[in-house]
C-alpha cells in the first residue's frame, strides 16, 4: 500500500514538473531580438566583443528547436570579395565577430535555467554538449548568462534578448 502512495505521489511531482516545463518552454516560443551583448572577465572589467548594438536574433517553436545567431555590426567586408579568399585578418574577424547555433532548448522554471542541447554551433566545441543557463525575465527582456566554463577562458557572457514585434 505505502509503494502505490508513494508511486502517486512521484507521478505527480514528475506531472507537475513537465507542465512546468511546458508552460516555460511556451514562455519561450517565437523570435526573439538581441539587446545587448557583453562579457564578464575574472578580474571584473566588462567588455563587448559584439559591440555596442549586436544584430542577434533567437527563434523557440513550439516543440522546442532553436535557432541563435549573434553578429557584431560593422565587421569588415573581406577585400578580395570572396569568403575563400580572406585574409587572417577578415577570417578572424568573421569568425570571432559571430556566434550561431541551434538544436533543442528546454527550461527549467524552478531553477531559472535553460539547457541548450547544441547539434551544430560555428564554435564546433559546442556540437553535441548540452549548455545549462541561468536565466532570468525582467520588464519584457530575457537574459542569461554563458557559463565561463563554456569559453574556457574565465569569461562570463550575457546576451539579453526582447521579443521582436509580431514574435508572438
């Protein structure tokens, strides 16, 4: 008799669980513009490898694939005006100036956090790990932080997010 109470008792934490997650994965749903972009490094100083005004742009549907691109404004145009024949320079800037990826995102409301289930990023380390986020949602703007474990680098990054208009 006890096993069936307590058998109850975890299906229905378990059923609590998934509506919420649910519920927080609906809170997510549809396109999303960046606000801003910034970095935390280990000795506290704050700095905007995006730039002042990144273009990014976050896209949930409802079965909760995703999709990220973030891009630094004004990065240079390759001179030769062809991405096979760059210099190290334009490369790097490319590269470095843009972060995208995509797969499946999942939320956690209780813990305040998102699990990115990244299947392929323009940062290869990421394909196929899971990047767990803490989130949070104030006046209308969605914000979480990257892990400074995600860089290997000590930096803590921010990206801030509003919905676009007409993003549901």
């Amino acid at each position: 008799m006890k096993s069936w109470i307590v058998a109850v008792a975890c299906t229905a934490a378990l059923t609590g669980t998934a509506h919420a997650q649910e519920d927080g994965l609906k809170s997510l749903q549809g396109t999303w513009v960046m606000d801003s972009a910034y970095e935390i490094h280990p000795d506290g100083s704050r700095t905007t490898n995006f730039g002042e005004h990144p273009k990014g742009l976050f896209t949930v549907d409802a079965s909760g694939r995703y999709n990220i691109q973030i891009f630094k404004v004004d990065r240079p145009a390759f001179a030769s005006g062809d991405k096979e024949r760059g210099t190290p320079e334009e490369y790097r800037a490319a590269v470095v100036g843009s972060s995208t990826h995509f797969g499946r995102v999942s939320i956690d409301p209780a813990k305040h956090q998102l699990r990115f289930s990244v299947e392929v990023a323009s940062f290869p380390n990421w394909e196929g790990k899971t990047q767990v986020r803490d989130y949070t949602f104030k006046n209308g703007l969605l914000s979480y932080a990257v892990p400074a474990s995600a860089s290997s680098s000590g930096v803590i990054a921010y990206s801030i997010w509003r919905r676009a208009p007409g993003g549901q």
